[in-house]
C-alpha cells in the first residue's frame, strides 16, 4: 500500500477494497468495517467521481495503531 500524505483523503477501487477485507480475514481473522461515504474525487481531467462507501482500515506504524479510512470509488 502506499500511503500519500499530500493528500487530505484517501481513495481506492472497490476491486481493491475486496482484495485487502479477504486479506486482513484470512491473515488477521479480521473483519474489516465499511461505512457509507460520500467524497468527490477527480482523477487528473476526468469527471467527479463520488465514492459510495469506506472502509475503515487498522494499520501499526512506528509501534502506533491507527484507523485509515479509505473511500472507495
């Protein structure tokens, strides 16, 4: 995963989001949760692109615990 910190929200692919929620089940025995969101993303000169759900993603950093939300496109 790469993490962009210049940016004020974090967006994925619904495909993506699939793949990390099976990830974090089958390592972690981790249900991840998803809540509804509803963020505009433009990706370079295409349209808006509203998000209609985020997951909620726990991560370890430096020996922190952090939630990530994450939007899903």
């Amino acid at each position: 995963m790469v993490v962009d910190t210049a940016c004020a929200r974090t967006v994925a692919g619904h495909g993506w989001g699939k793949k990390i929620a099976e990830f974090y089940k089958q390592e972690f025995d981790y249900v991840i949760q998803y809540v509804s969101d509803r963020e505009p993303f433009r990706f370079g000169p295409g349209p808006v692109i509203y998000s209609n759900a985020a997951l909620l993603l726990p991560i370890a950093w430096g020996g922190q615990f952090f939630m990530v939300r994450i939007s899903l496109v």
